[in-house]
C-alpha cells in the first residue's frame, strides 16, 4: 500500500507583502531575511512553512497577531498569492490551476469560518447558508432544503428567516459554520473563529465545534491565538511566530518539549493534568507480569483519571478504544505530572 | 509679545487682517468707482481711466500708498474670451463636426445633420417614448404605442387606451405598500394618492410621476454603474471626482441651455437635465459603499466559490446597499428637486404648474403643489427602500391564488374601478368625473383661505415689514454689500489665501487662490462678489439660527425626533416654494432673496448641530460628569468640540445650499451671478455664458467646501474620529 496523499501540503511556502516583494525574493535567491526585507519596505507574513495534514486530521495554527497565522491560512484557500513556495490540496498545486478550477475546488471541496462572520447583511439565516449552494446553481427548493438541514445541524432552528442583524455573535457564528458546511466540504478552514465571543459563548462554540468534528471528521485548517482553545481543541497545533513555524508537534509534545524559548512561554503556566492525555506519559508494553487491577484508557485526560491512578502500586494497562493493551503506566508518572519539579518523593518513592 | 508666540495660528489671522485691511486703505480714489457693480469695467472700457499701468508707473502709485489698477480689478484677459470659446465649441459639435444627410422618417425629405446631433436627439427620443408610454398607461392614449409599434390600425378607429380611473391607482399603491410591508406603509403610499387626487393635480401629478420613473432609474443605473467602473479602475475615479465635484456645485440653470442644444425641448430634456444632476451622488455613494465592504466578506463570497460576477452582483453591491440605498434616495430627492427647474425647459407636471401659481402669485395653489411633490418623493422614497429590503419566505408552499392575492386584489380593484368610472356618469356627470379623473378646477383647494390670510397678513403688518426692510437694506445690507465691493481684487486674494494657508498650508492656499483667480479674470467679478456677501450673509445668520436650535434642540430626545422630522420635510419642499412666502410678506428685494436663502440653508446645521451632538461618546460625556463639570461646561468643553468637525460639514452643506439658493434668489430679483444665469435662459447662444457663470458659482463653493473639508479632516485625526 503507497503512502497515503496529505490532503494539504505546504511546501517552503513564502508569503511576502510590498511592492517589490517578488524582486527581493529574485535578489536574495529564495533565502528570507525578515531585517533586510523591512529594510526594502516589504513585510515578510509567511517564512518558509512546510508542513503536511492528512485526510480527517486537524491541524491549529496558533500565533499571536501579527505572526502570518491568517495569512498562511488564506495563502492555502489562495485568497492571498503565495510569494514562493507550493501548496498542494489532495496532490494538486493549487497555485498553479486557473481561476475557473480554482472557484469549482472552492465550490465543492472546501469551506471557510471567518472571524467577523462574514454574513451577508440582506440575506436571512436560510439564505446565507444556502448561497454557496445557489452560487453552484443549484435549484432553490434543493439549497433551501439542504441549507434547513444546516440550520437544524447547529443548532438555530427558528431563526432561519431572521437577518445577521437580529442574531447574537455566538449565532451568527453558528450561521457561518452552518454556511461553511453546506456544501459538504473535504477542507474546512476556521479563521478565529470564536475570537469574537465572549468567554462563555466561546466555550459553548467549542463545545459545539467538538461535537461537530466528532460527527464529520473533516480535515482541518483551525487557526487562532488563545493557546488554551489550541490545547482544548486538537492533538497537533503549530506555533508561530513573526511568520516562522517556531515548533509543530502534537500537544503533548509542545506541552512537554517546547522546541524553543517563545513556546516554552506559553506552556510554562499551563496546566500539565488538564492537557494531556494518559498515552502522553504511557511507557511501552514491556516484559510486566504483574498488571494492576485497573485499565486506563489512552485517551483520558490525566486530570481525569489521577484520582484512581495516583494510589495504584502496580503498574497499569492502558488500553485504546478497542480495549486493546497500548502501554503501560506508572503512577509516578502521574504524580510528576501533577506536582512538577515540586514533589520532594518524587524519587524516593 | 509671549502671547502671540503661543498663539501662532492667531498671529497668523492678525497679519493677514492687518494686510488686508492695509491693501483696503490703497484701493483709495478707486473706492467711489468700484462700489458700484460694473462701473469699473464699464469706465475702462470707455477709455476713462486706464485698466492697466506699467511697470514702473505701477511701482510709484504703490510707493505712493495707492494700488496700480490691475490690483483693484483684473484687467481684460484670455478669460473672458471663454465663454465664446465654449459657444462656439459646442455648436460645432452640434452643428458642424461629422456631418451626414439623413432621410426625415416622417415627410421623406433629405436634411443635413450632424453625427452628434441625431445621436443626442435619438437619445432624446427614446426618453421621451419611454416618458410618454408611462404617462399614455395612467393617463390614457395611444399614440406613443401606436407610433412605436407601427400600428396604424389604432390610429385608423381611432381606438383609445382609458386614463386609469385615480380609485385604481390609489388602491394598487395601497395593496403595493401592503404587500411591501404592511398596512403602515400601505396607508402612507395610499393617502397622498386620494390627497393629489382630491386636490385636482392628479394629471400634471401623474406627468411628473412618469417623468420621474423614467429619470431615477436612468440616474440610479447609470450611477450604479459609473461607481463599480470607478471602484474597479483607479483611473475612472481620479477622472471623475473633479467632475462630480463640479457637477454637485453647478447651479442647475447654468446647464440649462447646454442641454436643449444638444437635446431639444421638452420633458426629454428635462428628464435629462434631471440625469445630469441626480447621477453624481449616487456615483458618490456607490463608490462609498463599495470601498467600505469588509474584505472578509468578500472572501466568505470567494470561498463559497462565486466567479467574479457572483462576486459583484450577489455579494459586493448587496454588502454596500445601505450606502447605496441612500443613493437611491438621493436621486429621488433630486429628481424632484428639479421637476421645478426642468419646467423652464419644458418639462410638464406639477412643477411647471407651480412656476405658474407663482409667477400669478397664487400662494396656496403654489403650496399645494409643493406639498404634492414632496408627498410624491416620499411615497417613491418608502417604497423603494421596502422593495429592497423585500423579504421571501422560501419554505411556504402556498397555492397560486394565495402567492399572488395582491396581483389578484388590484385586478379586482381595477375593474371595480373601471366598472364605477363607465356607469356612474350616466347617472351624475359629476360624480362620474370625481371617481375618474379629477380636473384641476374641480378639485379641493385652499387656495382662497391663503389669499385671505396673506392678505390680512399684508393689511396688518405691512408697515412693521416695510420698517424691518428698510432697516436691514439700509443699515446692514448696502454697507456689507459695498464693503465686499470695495475690495481691491488683491486684498481679495490676500484673505482667502491667506486663510487657505493657515487652514491647510501652501497647498490650500494655491488651490483657493486657483479657484477665486478663475472668477477673479472673468468679466463678471462684481457680480461673483454680491454673490459672495449674499451668500456670507445668508450663511452667518444660517449658522447662528441652525446651531442655537440644533444645541436646544439636542438636549431633549423628542425634540430631536420632531425637528430632524422637520428637517427632512423642509429639505424636500422645492427651493422655490420658498420664494412665495418671502415675496408675499417682504416684496421684492435683497431682503425677501436672503430671507428664502436662510430658511432654506439653516436645514443641514441644524441637522448636523444636533446629529453632532447626540453622537458624542456617552462614556465622554460620563467622564465630564464625574468630573464635575456644569451644564454649560459640558457643552462648551465637552459636547462642542468633538462634534465640531461633524458640525462643519453641516455648515459646509449650509453654504452649498445657500449658493443655490441665491442663485435661485434671481427669480426675485437680485444683481449678482443668478440673475445673469437666468439671463442666459432667454438668449439664443448663451450656453458658453451660463456654463462660465455656473462655474464661477461652483468655483466659490469648492473653495469654500476644500477649507472647510481640510480643516474637519485634520480636526477629526487630532481627535481621533476620523
């Protein structure tokens, strides 16, 4: 069996605002010095990000504003040129097809959450969420149909024939999703798109955006700059900063190994229990015979579980959704994980 | 001396007041000379005293304290040729340029004409079949279908289409405001129906309604599209802008005569003349609009995968319809702003019926007339803007007699209508008119009550008038008009620019100095200067007025309410409804023109005093309070100075208006700029005349709008509200 195609492929991709920005690239031969190029009047938004995402995977991008985050995302839906670099979608370099099979890989492959919501203001709930189905041509009684069953997916049964106007932020937002959805998407791009809620609304959204996933498992561009909805949110997040990928890794791994000074900031204060989960600090299954009584799932949040855990003597199981054994944990584990550095029995016990 | 080097901007204004008045004291023996409007010109002309003196000889009267000639008053120069220069430009475009013989399609005989010409007129053609089919299918007639479509069988039985009976007319704008949105609206397109009908305008009504479903559309199309062209190509925009600029300050009568060259009399060029000034806000706004869109949605519009022209038309223009919807209102406004003016070159309907009643000085029939235009604009306004908010119900599946219960309400309605209008009067020839069309004799008036009330009016005070008059010409009027007049063409320029300097340094400076040297060299400085101290006049007084009520007016929520509803309604009212009133109680002078001019200018300040303040950030106005400011140092440290450059603009507005408006003040009677564009009306190639003339009045409104719009601009960057 070949090695499965990424859905999307970010290949030393380059995104540099300014006039001249094209003949700097040419004069510096591809290699990006952000000091020299601010020199020229030209903003470098995008340095080099290489990465890939699999099919139903999801990816965060998180950065603080300013660091190319959202540039990097329209770069790969090709609502801003790439300055260098490929980006392929399903094997396709997207940068090169035309405008037309660009609008028909926009009509049925992708759709796109923004921050501001982005509705249209003289369109109702039902309107808004059918029109990327009336822009395909669709028949109006087929995208009305389709776009009911949108709103009754997010939960705004009811609203349908309110204006943006007449909704709250959290259900336009719900619009927007519904809207992004409609036309069954492979792609599915997530601009901030709960950075404009208030803190509850948000932690409802996400909630809701869980439930979602759970159900579409879409593939997954999230892009955002609250590292805590990053955690909550995915299992790989990439960190970026001034337009660099400064690390991308699975949570655990950032949460644990922060590959650099900038990331370490962000993981110092958080906390370590309410983030990962048991089979981030699982050993492999070795030559144990004498298994405690308890299973631990691998997917648990440590937090979860540590009550039960944390007394056990013996080593325990930590079994996968299929209840299959996928490593094995320690207690000790458990308590470094809770306690840190600050545990004086750490190794005395 | 520390003072006025902390006040640099007030050392500034002192020095140029000190040169001024300086440069006034030199004008000296010419003083008795140049008071007099035209006297200057005239006397130069006839060899009495020189236009210009030399070099050195210009030296020595300076070194002698006096200012050479040229200082006092421009001398003949290029400038006054242009005027010729444009007349006989555009009569070679009509008349000689392109030449072709065409064959009349009517008698069959050759004529020559010009490329230009039979483009114009054809123009001129389709407007006015468009105009008439409208006006033949409410007010009866065949003849404009039949000419069209060839069907000279009509003509042949002489078969007629019937007038629509007003009944029908009035209850298809009810169920059409119904079915729009609801019974509020419905009763506000069905009530100033019955009222036109009623009161016996109900033809020139429905003339100058199909005269204007014709011109708004045209204006709002071609508007819509000139804005997307400019919004799209840079180019278009910095192309356009000067011209809309100019456009917008041209006082309508100066393009008059232009436009029945190129496209003869009628309600054609009426309609057209109305195009030419209703277009440009809505190029304005569409531009406006469009720019303000988010870049957000048009990416959701991308992403939804919509080509560019889904892009545009779904996404684009229906984002930017509030800016563009005040657009349409705008031209709705306009175009019947000049229903009046387009009546002196032929437009029929309401507003050549209310040129009559004034010039017979009939002041109710006038007033009605004026109160049937406005009602027109606001019916044409509501509906129009529920149209487009429109709403549709996708998931109701309703049978056919239920979807289109309206269509199928008005068709009853009509033949209900029909039915009454063909058997009543066999019964009573009376009533049977009354439910067909009322004609203007026999329908309501109260005209006679006005003339009764003016007249007691007149009888009563007359003499309190003629005192106020007298005092006001005399004591206010003649000497601010001969001060204005008394100013050497140098000191002139040495305040505007000199003002334009400190506004917004070197560059405003030249670009008001540019503006004012243009009238300056033409012939007609004299007049620009009357003009000049009428409009300043009228503006003071206007600012005074407009501010006092907006800042009273503000404090308190329904005051607001019901003088912004004032304002809207005064706004409407066509400028020359002004006029009656003035000319009734105060006669015909400078003072009844200045009076219409302040009722009509102090609108916008009192508009934009009151929407200033009441959009002061409420937290501001909490931190004064806790501060412990009193009422009058709220509003004096407060309120004023961040609603100030939003007030501005409404002064702005306010000398754009009052302009206007004394230029319109030559149907009374004045001796400035208006009174030569309306000379310009009754001569035969007078267009280059009233095109410069109209410049020169639109020149003093840009100056005066770019210091007023720098000065805002740069007011609301220090405080942050731009």
């Amino acid at each position: 069996m070949s090695v499965q195609q990424p859905v999307i492929k970010c290949d030393a991709v380059y995104k540099v605002f300014g006039e001249n920005a094209q003949k700097m690239m040419r004069a510096h031969n591809g290699k990006v010095d952000p000091q020299a190029f601010a020199e020229a009047g030209c903003v470098v938004a995008v340095n080099n990000a290489s990465f890939a995402v699999q099919k139903g995977e999801m990816l965060v991008i998180m950065g603080l504003s300013g660091s190319g985050k959202s540039t990097l995302l329209r770069c790969i839906a090709r609502l801003t040129d790439t300055t260098a670099g490929n980006i392929f979608i399903n094997g396709v370099d997207i940068l090169a097809i035309s405008d037309k099979e660009l609008i028909q890989l926009r009509r049925n492959k992708m759709g796109m959450v923004f921050q501001s919501f982005a509705l249209l203001p003289h369109k109702t709930v039902l309107e808004n969420i059918a029109f990327p189905l009336q822009v395909k041509g669709k028949s109006t009684k087929e995208s009305m149909q389709r776009a009911m069953d949108m709103v009754e997916l997010v939960g705004l049964d009811g609203r349908e024939n309110s204006f943006p106007r007449q909704l709250s932020g959290g259900q336009q937002q719900r619009v927007g999703i519904a809207r992004s959805l409609a036309v069954e998407p492979d792609i599915w791009f997530l601009d901030e798109p709960f950075s404009a809620l208030d803190p509850l609304i948000r932690k409802e959204m996400q909630d809701e955006f869980l439930r979602l996933q759970g159900v579409l498992k879409k593939t997954i561009l999230f892009v955002t700059h609250d590292f805590d909805e990053a955690l909550r949110l995915s299992d790989r997040i990439a960190i970026m900063k001034d337009g660099i990928i400064e690390q991308l890794d699975t949570t655990a791994n950032i949460v644990l190994n922060p590959a650099t000074e900038y990331v370490r900031k962000f993981t110092a204060e958080v906390p370590r229990e309410k983030v990962l989960k048991i089979k981030a600090v699982m050993d492999p299954v070795g030559d144990t015979s004498d298994w405690s009584e308890l299973r631990v799932p691998a997917d648990a949040i440590i937090q979860t579980v540590a009550e039960a855990v944390i007394g056990e003597r013996k080593p325990m199981a930590v079994v996968d959704a299929n209840d299959k054994i996928v490593g094995v944990l320690h207690a000790a584990k458990v308590t470094h994980v809770l306690f840190g550095e600050k545990s004086a029995l750490e190794n005395s016990g | 001396m520390r003072h006025l080097a902390q006040h640099p901007k007030l050392t500034q204004f002192g020095l140029i007041l000190l040169a001024f008045a300086i440069l006034m004291y030199m004008a000296g023996d010419y003083y008795d000379i140049i008071t007099h409007s035209g006297t200057f010109n005239k006397l130069v002309a006839s060899g009495e005293i020189a236009g210009a003196t030399g070099f050195f000889e210009s030296l020595r009267l300076l070194l002698n304290g006096t200012l050479p000639p040229q200082f006092v008053r421009i001398p003949e120069n290029i400038v006054w040729g242009l005027p010729e220069l444009i007349n006989s430009s555009l009569l070679y475009l009509v008349e000689d340029l392109w030449k072709i013989t065409t064959v009349d399609p009517v008698y069959g005989f050759e004529k020559n004409t010009t490329v230009i010409k039979e483009f114009t007129r054809g123009l001129a053609g389709i407007i006015l079949v468009m105009i008439n089919f409208i006006r033949e299918f409410i007010l009866g007639g065949t003849k404009t279908i039949a000419s069209v479509m060839g069907w000279d069988f009509i003509r042949d039985t002489k078969a007629s289409w019937p007038a629509l009976p007003w009944p029908a007319v009035a209850g298809g704008a009810f169920l059409l405001g119904y079915s729009l949105n609801g019974m509020k609206l419905a009763l506000l397109a069905f009530i100033p129906t019955v009222y036109i009908a009623i009161f016996g305008q109900w033809i020139p009504a429905m003339e100058t309604l199909s005269f204007i479903l014709v011109a708004a559309p045209v204006s709002v199309i071609i508007g819509l599209s000139l804005g997307v062209l400019a919004y799209k190509v840079r180019t278009v925009e910095l192309f356009l802008t000067p011209l809309l600029n100019v456009a917008q300050t041209l006082p309508h009568f100066s393009y008059l005569v232009p436009v029945v060259t190129f496209y003869g009399v009628g309600d054609q060029a009426g309609a057209i003349a109305t195009i030419i000034f209703a277009t440009p806000p809505m190029i304005r706004l569409t531009i406006l609009g469009l720019k303000q869109v988010p870049p957000e949605t048009l990416e959701a519009g991308m992403m939804s995968g919509c080509s560019k022209r889904q892009l545009l038309f779904k996404v684009h223009i229906p984002t930017a319809r509030q800016d563009m919807l005040l657009g349409v209102n705008q031209v709705i406004m306009q175009c019947l702003a000049m229903a009046v003016i387009a009546s002196f070159i032929g437009a029929t309907g309401l507003g050549y019926d209310l040129v009559v009643a004034l010039n017979s000085l009939r002041i109710g029939v006038a007033l009605e007339l004026g109160i049937s235009i406005v009602l027109i604009a606001i019916v044409l306004d509501k509906l129009s803007l529920a149209w487009a908010n429109k709403s549709v119900d996708y998931l109701a599946e309703l049978p056919f007699h239920v979807r289109h219960k309206h269509s199928l309400m008005f068709l009853a309605i009509l033949a209900l209508s029909i039915i009454v209008a063909t058997v009543v009067p066999h019964i009573s020839e009376f009533w049977g008119q009354m439910f067909y069309l009322i004609p203007e004799n026999q329908g309501f008036s109260t005209d006679v009550w006005w003339d009764k009330l003016v007249k007691w009016v007149v009888v009563e005070f007359r003499s309190y008038f003629q005192i106020f008059n007298t005092f006001m010409l005399v004591s206010v009027l003649i000497p601010m008009r001969d001060a204005f007049l008394a100013m050497p063409v140098v000191a002139t320029f040495t305040l505007v620019m000199g003002v334009g300097y400190m506004v917004g340094g070197i560059k405003s400076s030249l670009v008001v100095g540019g503006f004012l040297l243009f009238i300056a060299a033409s012939q007609w400085w004299d007049e620009a200067l009357i003009t000049m101290y009428m409009t300043t006049f009228a503006v003071v007084a206007s600012v005074i007025i407009g501010l006092t009520v907006g800042v009273l007016a503000a404090r308190n929520t329904t005051a607001t309410k019901i003088l912004l509803i004032i304002c809207d309604t005064f706004q409407t009212l066509p400028s020359f409804v002004y006029l009656i009133p003035v000319i009734m109680l105060f006669g015909v002078n400078d003072v009844s023109v200045l009076i219409a001019v302040i009722m009509y200018a102090v609108i916008p300040c009192t508009r934009y005093t009151i929407e200033g303040l009441r959009n002061v950030p409420p937290s501001i106005l909490d931190a004064g309070d806790m501060s412990g400011v009193t009422k009058w140092q709220r509003l004096i440290k407060i309120e004023m100075p961040l609603a100030f450059p939003h007030i501005m603009l409404g002064i702005n507005q306010t000398v754009v208006f009052a302009l206007f408006m004394v230029i319109i003040g030559a149907f009374i009677g004045t001796e400035d700029l208006g009174r030569l564009i309306m000379g310009t009306l009754s001569k035969a190639n007078a267009m280059g005349n009233g095109l410069t003339l109209g410049l020169c009045v639109a020149f003093i409104g840009l100056a005066i709008d770019h210091l007023i719009h720098t000065w805002a601009d740069k007011r609301k960057k220090i405080l942050g509200i731009a």
